[in-house]
C-alpha cells in the first residue's frame, strides 16, 4: 500500500508540521491545552463567579526561521527569491546575480561530470549569498537520458521508462541512488520525477516525454504510483521533488524547448485522469511543481498554463490542494515563450499564483528582478501576491535544512 503525506509549505504554517519522513524541520507550535493550567490558576476557580465557564487562552505558534528572516529582507532581496539562474558546466556564475539581484537559487544546466566542478559551484553560490539566506541548489536528474550530474558526480540510474516496467521496488531504489547523489553534492531539489501520462497512441511520437523514455507509463494510476514511490525515496534522503510538467506534456508531440508555435493540448481538462499522477505525487509529499508552459484550451483557451490562474490556482492549488511552491519551466532560453517579453514571464506567473521562474539565460535575471520588484510595488494587493511566494521559498529552503531555526 503506497504511504500518502502531504508537506505543507504555506508561508504562515508551512513548518509548523513535520513530514512523515523527517525531511522537515518545522517547530512545534504549543497547543491550545499548554496554556494556562500547569499552575492549577485556571482551575482553582480563584476569582471566577461559580457557575461560570473558564476558558483557556488560545497560544500563537511562534515564528519560523523563514517568517521572520521575510520581515527583514528588503524588497529587491524579496523579488530575487523568486529567480533561479541557470549554471552550465564549465561556466562560473556571474556574481552580479547573487550579490546584487540576490538570486533564490541555481540549478545545473548540461552534463557535469566531475564532483569537483559540481561542489565548487555549490560552494561559490553559497559564498556569494548573504550568510543567512543561503541559496536553493536544484538539478535536472531524472535517470536514463536526463540526467545533468554524471561520471564521478552521480551514479547512473535507468529511465523512468525502464523503472515503471521494473516496477515500484526499481523506481524506489533509483530515486533512492539519486537522492543520495544529489544530497552528496550538496544539492536540495531534484526537478524531478516527471508526472507526465503519454498517451498510448503517441508513445515516441511524444517529443518532450515519450521521445527521451522520460515518463513511467500510460496507465495514470500506474504511472502515480512510480511518481508516488520516487517522490517518497528523494524525500527520505531529505531531497526536494519537483513534479512536471503540470498539467501533463503527455498528449503534445512537440517540445516547448524547442519550438516556437503555441503547443496545445485539446484533451486535458479539470477531471481529467491524467491529472491523478500528480495528484498522487502531491498526497506524497512533492515540495514543488513545474509548470508547463503549453496551452490546454479546456482548461484556459490561448494561455500557457504556467500563466493560467485556472490551471495554478484553480485546478492545482484549488482541486488538488498543492500548496508548495509552484515554479516555470525554463523561462529564458524555451522557444515556447519567446514571444512573452522578459518581465512578463515573471508577472504574468505571479498574477497567475505562481511563485519562482527558472531561467537558463543568467543574462535575464536583472530584467525578471526588476519586473518583480517593480510589480510589487504597483500596488498592495501585488505586494502581497509576491511576499506570499517569497515566504514560500523560504519555508521551502527552511525545511530542507537551509534556513537555521
């Protein structure tokens, strides 16, 4: 029987409550009986008319860790949180991304092959970042071809193809591998597992999952039960996992990477089966969720649905109840957003119940910043839109060990 959790991640009590796994670290809030009792006040009935209910004072949780570095960030170093940059082998980050648009994150683009060239990055990301907001390392490992850390930097681990015709004891001992690969390395997030049902009658004719043997199956419940077991052995390792691509890239023949039509998937819709896998990931405790940045006419005609309030906020947040952090695709270097200008990518993800883009292209990230920033301050009601996100990807960092309570 598969165990179901659910990690919470709203920013006001995201770590109030652990996971079943231990991965969070959330304090533990008083409860309602602590108060007011232990001195035996309350109940002596001093002072109080006879006949008269006592009551005992409600307690306040106090603030986490993340809560309260929130209040003492500035808002540049707020809208920056919802950036991560992308980081090619054999490149350096430009230091301009940490230090002055204060980047929430990297993640590893290409193949790197060497732990070294993967842990001196770690570290100079680190080193770039204010001491107390460390930033969020992710990789892009999913085993068979997507897997970014390779050679002596991570084991190799099969497709997710291969696992889901092994079987959940497979996928577990992969995710597993890869979970302690990842966290040798110093790295938080996997973007991985992929969610993705491709339909049958596509299968390699799928380009962005079925081409590269990325999905576990084509069955839902099938394929939610792999997503569920990987989903379960990253967490256990203390890994983040990432769901993708929501709402599901298995019905597509294209690759939004790569083509610069509007990619459109006229099947999926509010109940559709498909959807049950990343139901499935999210009962298992998924932290995030990719965004795909393809168009699904039954659930918003003509929006990409990383850009689409009725598929974050009303279908995946609202039907599904995820309530982690909810993140782009690449946003920078994608074809299938060339069209959208740079600071819209950002906004129009926010106004939609979005939370952080990811862009390959660091050259970007003082544009997305600014807009960010920028929107904030437009008015309250997008203040808040922002600081609710950026509590979210403290509470994320929080609870995966980065934030000191």
């Amino acid at each position: 029987m598969r165990r179901r959790h659910l990690l919470a991640l709203a920013p006001a009590a995201a770590l109030a409550a652990c996971s079943a796994d231990g991965t969070g670290d959330g304090p533990d809030g008083p409860s309602a009986s602590d108060g007011g009792s232990s001195d035996g006040g309350a109940s002596s009935g001093a002072g109080t008319p006879t006949g008269e209910a006592t009551t005992t004072p409600e307690t306040t949780p106090p603030p986490t860790a993340a809560e309260m570095l929130l209040e003492d960030l500035t808002p540049r170093e707020i809208a920056g949180q919802l950036v991560l940059v992308g980081i090619q082998a054999g490149s350096e980050i430009p230091p301009e991304v940490i230090t002055e648009d204060h980047a929430g994150g990297i993640f590893l683009l290409q193949v790197w092959e060497s732990a070294e060239e993967v842990d001196r990055t770690v570290a100079d990301a680190a080193a770039m970042s204010r001491p107390d907001l460390p930033p969020l390392v992710a990789v892009d490992q999913e085993g068979g071809q997507v897997r970014m850390l390779r050679g002596d930097a991570a084991r190799r681990t099969a497709s997710a193809e291969e696992l889901g015709a092994e079987g959940l004891e497979a996928v577990a001992a992969a995710y597993t591998s890869i979970g302690e690969d990842l966290a040798a390395r110093g790295i938080q997030v996997a973007l991985s597992p992929v969610a993705d049902v491709v339909d049958p009658d596509l299968g390699n004719a799928n380009e962005p999952v079925g081409t590269l043997d990325r999905g576990f199956g084509t069955d839902p419940e099938a394929v939610g039960d792999c997503v569920a077991a990987a989903v379960e052995a990253l967490g256990e390792q203390g890994i983040g996992a990432t769901l993708k691509h929501f709402p599901g890239l298995g019905r597509v023949e294209q690759n939004t990477d790569f083509s610069a039509e509007g990619i459109e998937d006229d099947i999926t819709g509010p109940d559709d089966p498909f959807l049950g896998a990343f139901r499935a990931g999210i009962e298992a405790g998924a932290q995030l969720v990719m965004m795909s940045s393809a168009i699904y006419p039954r659930i918003e005609p003509e929006v990409p649905a990383m850009f689409s309030a009725a598929a974050v906020q009303d279908l995946l947040r609202g039907s599904l109840g995820f309530e982690g952090l909810v993140v782009t695709d690449d946003i920078g270097a994608a074809k299938a957003v060339q069209d959208v200008p740079v600071a819209e990518r950002a906004t129009r993800l926010l106004a939609a119940g979005g939370d952080a883009v990811l862009t390959a292209d660091p050259s970007l990230i003082a544009q997305l910043v600014d807009a960010i920033e920028e929107w904030a301050a437009a008015s309250p009601e997008q203040e808040q839109r922002v600081r609710e996100s950026a509590g979210r990807m403290l509470a994320l960092k929080e609870q995966l060990g980065l934030l000191e309570g």
